[in-house]
C-alpha cells in the first residue's frame, strides 16, 4: 500500500551501481547524474537513498514496471527480488509446479550453472548487497562529519546505517542459504572493479550473525519503526532462520539460539491476524503496521498499484496462478491470469477438511499433473488476493496492493516448536504446543483441529509449516533441513523431472555460482558437482 517511503523511492535519482562481484560487464560508473561526492552533502537525500535500498526488493528500476532497470540481461520483471527468490525456493520443491518451459529446470532439478533463474537470484543478491554497500560506506561517522551532517541528524543516519547493514546481511543469508560459497564484499572494499575473494560457508554464516547481533542495538525497537522499514525484531527473525538452519550451513546444530531469537520476537507484543486469509490480500499492510493491535506481518515487501510496480512479487504471485476459468477480476482483483503456476498432489493433501489455509481452485483442472505445461494439471494455490479484506479490488487491476510477508509470527512459532522438538534448551513442549494450536484454531475457526502432545513431532512440524507458510519462500531451505529436498525418501509430482518424482544428487542441495561470475572471477570455486 501507498506510503511516504515508498513514494521517496519511486522520485529517487539515487546513485546506483551495477552488479558487483565480477561479471565480465561490470560497471560501477555511476548511472545517474548525481554522485556520492554531492548526494551525502544533504542529509536530505539520504532517506530517499534508503528507501532505493527497501525498494530493490519490490522494484527492477527507476521507471515503475518497466524501463531503466537495475540489471541488464534479463526480463525486467522475472528479476525482481521477490520473484527470483521465489522460483527458486518455491519451484524446486512439491509447493510449486510451472507451465512455462523456461523455469521447468528448476522444478525439474536438473539446473546447471548457465540457468537464467539461477543467475537473476545471485546478480539481484549481489546489485542488492552493492547497493546496500556504498550507502553504509558513505555513512560511517567519519563521512557524516566531513559532509557537515549535524549531530541531530547523526542520530537519525545511525539508524538508516542499521538497517541498510541489516538488509545487507538478509542478502548474504539468502546468498549462503542457496549458493554456498559465494563471493565477499563490503564498505571496506574499493569501488571499481576488483575480483572479490570467496567465502566459505561457515565463514558468510559467521559474518551474518555477527553483523545482524552489531546492529541490534542501533535498530528501532520493535513495532516501532516507520512502515515498510525494518527493527529489532526482524533482525531476530533472520537470526532464528539463521540458527534453525545452522545445521546445514555449518554442520554444528544451534537449536538453543532459535528458540531464543524466536522468543523475542514472540515476546515483541505481534499478535496472529484474526483470519488466515486477511493476510494476504489488498489491504494487508494493516497487520504490518505497527500502528495495527493485530500485527503479525514482521517485515513485508511493499507493493502499491500506483506507486510501486513490478513485473515480479505479488504481481507475479496473483496473475500467475490464474487461468481462463477463473474469475480473475471478481474473485481476485485482477484484469487476467497469466496461465502459469499451480502445486503437487501431494501439497494438497496435506489439507484436510475444515482448515481454513487449504485455499485452492479446482474447477476446471485435475489434481494430478500428468504434463507439467498445462496449467490445467494441478490446482493453482490462490491464497494471494488483489482483493481487500472488507471487499473490492486494490488501486490498480494489474499491479496489486499486496504485500509480501518475508517474516511472520506464525513462523516464530513454528521455529519455536521445532527447535523444541529437535532438543534446543530454554523451551518447553507444552508453550510449543500452545503455538501450534493457536496456529490451528486460527485455521479451523475452534478447537476441532488442535492436536495432542503425542501427535507433535517433526513430521508433523514440516507439514504444518507447508500448511502455514506455503507459497511465502521457505520451503526449499525447509525441505532441505528435514533431508527430504534432494534424497527419494519423499517424492512429489515431477521432482527430478519425472511424473512419478525420484531422487537426485546431493550436490543439488546448493545452486551453482553462476557460468559468468566464474569466468570474470579467477578466485571463484564451484560449487561440488557442478
């Protein structure tokens, strides 16, 4: 929805550069016409600069939907952050099934290093991290001194300075979570081309969390910030994410730290949203604010009709899982479908009757996918609305109002719970239990689908999450966690590129480092099998 920041980001002429790391077609000459040396004299620019950092997740340019885009390459709007990371996380696994051949590489799990979603996700991390750079490096006290910056608006430059370190370090999570090993930059490193050196893992895993813990203190606290921007409590919520996943980035279990950021986000005063589906539509914003009594969205990716358009996100999300026999406009707020994206069988029967998040079109299609290119096999998942809560479409029929929730309360629950299970300390199975159900009365509307301690285990706990969080971005690195992304103990419609699903090599459980970041970058290893 419409905000002031968002309307900063749309006027913005900031000073953005192209792709960092090593692409063969680096360029680091400023595109527009103002440049560091004027743009941080005014400490009125700053705040436009930053919402440009907020805004490289929504947006692909400068010029709404389309034109002056950020990175060159590709399709404009298939790029966008939102979007990229979506295919990504969401294709590859039994949540999401495509029509369109271009992507089928990635459902079907036979991806290389040449792959164009693979390359958008990685190029958009890293314009996004570049971006997030040059603001932190202009910035640092000694800079706001030499630009005369008062000391009143010192303290106001601190807290922009936290958040752009704070959405520096998402990226570089989203980055180890599905690359690895990938190439390290920061403020400290010159501007110009240089061949960046490569951090492992273990090693992205510990600058992450310890830049995320450096600037906890210098964020808002929670719920307290300007709407859409980051506090406290979405820095804990990458650092639950971070230490729930340890396991698999680091090899060393870190249950105990889950279910304490968890805690604290918990304990942040958020509260679940009175329905399911309120949470998804036009108007959802509202449970993102912190003016809201009922504020469950944590940090949200804005979308506005008017003023922040994309090919991507939410734009994406509601046209793509719309076909010919759907009401696209009535039901959907809308002007059409675009015909592309449904789930597996096997995600649909993970919904039982009465649970009110089982929400799927089924008139017209098959439940079974017999050929993954038409759109017709499969039930499209429309939880994702351009409709308000109260009634009528969002501002704009081809661009919606809504927002996409990174981080929410139901999944501090769930992280919660299942560090719980998994034996993290300073929890107990009985407040475990208590999220889990509150999550299910939500669902069905009373008691009738609560469960009993016996039936909480983690089987249960990866079937819940799908049910909660299906379509939000989380069920690869999900899937991964539970050993079930790459091995044939599970098996779901086309995984690995067969109807009936069958296992595939380990090594999948990364993506590549991109063909032409290699060829650019002599210090750059692949990722093992590749």
């Amino acid at each position: 929805m419409t905000t002031n920041l968002i309307k900063r980001m749309v006027l913005a002429g900031v000073l953005a550069f192209a792709i960092t790391s090593c692409t063969d077609d680096l360029d680091l000459t400023p595109k527009y016409e103002v440049t560091s040396a004027t743009l941080y004299q005014d400490f009125a620019n700053y705040k436009p600069v930053l919402a440009k950092l907020y805004g490289g997740y929504a947006v692909t340019g400068l010029k709404g939907a389309d034109g002056a885009p950020d990175l060159a390459g590709f399709d404009e709007g298939k790029s966008n952050y939102v979007r990229a990371l979506w295919t990504l996380q969401e294709l590859s696994t039994d949540e999401a099934v495509i029509a369109w051949s271009d992507v089928f590489p990635v459902h079907n799990m036979n991806w290389n290093s040449g792959t164009e979603a693979v390359r958008m996700m990685y190029d958009r991390i890293f314009y996004q991290i570049a971006l997030c750079n040059e603001f932190i490096r202009n910035t640092t006290d000694a800079k706001l001194n030499e630009n005369g910056i008062s000391e009143a608006n010192q303290v106001e430059a601190r807290k922009y300075r936290a958040e752009a370190r704070f959405m520096r370090a998402m990226s570089y999570w989203h980055a180890l979570d599905m690359y690895g090993n990938v190439p390290f930059v920061t403020e400290a490193d010159p501007v110009g081309f240089f061949t960046p050196p490569q951090m492992s893992r273990t090693e992205l895993f510990n600058f992450v969390e310890a830049e995320l813990k450096a600037v906890e203190a210098e964020l808002v606290a929670p719920r307290q910030n300007e709407y859409p921007r980051a506090d406290k409590a979405a820095a804990w919520m990458v650092l639950a994410k971070l230490y729930q996943n340890a396991e698999v980035y680091t090899g060393q279990a870190r249950y105990t730290d889950a279910i304490t950021y968890a805690k604290r986000v918990i304990d942040a005063g958020y509260t679940l949203a009175p329905t399911y589906q309120s949470l998804f539509q036009a108007d959802n914003d509202k449970l993102a604010r912190p003016t809201s009594a009922q504020q469950e969205i944590i940090l949200p990716i804005a979308f506005d009709g008017i003023n922040t358009r994309s090919w991507g996100g939410t734009t994406f999300l509601i046209h793509a899982q719309l076909g010919a026999n759907m009401n696209a406009q009535t039901d959907y707020g809308v002007s059409g479908g675009w015909g592309g994206i449904r789930t597996t069988p096997q995600v649909i029967d993970l919904f039982p009757s009465g649970d009110s998040r089982g929400i799927y079109h089924t008139t017209g299609h098959t439940k079974e996918i017999e050929a993954i290119n038409d759109f017709t096999n499969g039930y499209p998942l429309t939880k994702f609305k351009n409709i308000k809560s109260g009634g009528g479409a969002g501002s704009h029929l081809e661009f919606p109002d809504t927002d996409f929730p990174l981080f929410r309360l139901a999944d501090a629950y769930l992280i919660y719970a299942e560090a719980v299970l998994r034996g993290g300390a300073g929890g107990d199975r009985a407040t475990a239990l208590g999220y889990i159900n509150a999550l299910r009365q939500r669902a069905y509307g009373n008691t009738s689908g609560n469960i009993t301690d016996e039936q909480l285990t983690l089987d249960f706990i990866l079937d819940e999450r799908a049910r909660e969080l299906h379509w939000e971005g989380h069920r690869r690195t999900d899937l991964i966690r539970f050993g079930k992304f790459t091995s044939g103990s599970y098996l779901w419609a086309w995984k690995g590129g067969v109807e009936a699903g069958r296992g595939v090599a380990e090594y999948r459980r990364l993506y590549p480092i991109p063909a032409s970041d290699l060829a650019a970058n002599p210090n750059l290893k692949q990722n093992t099998g590749y």
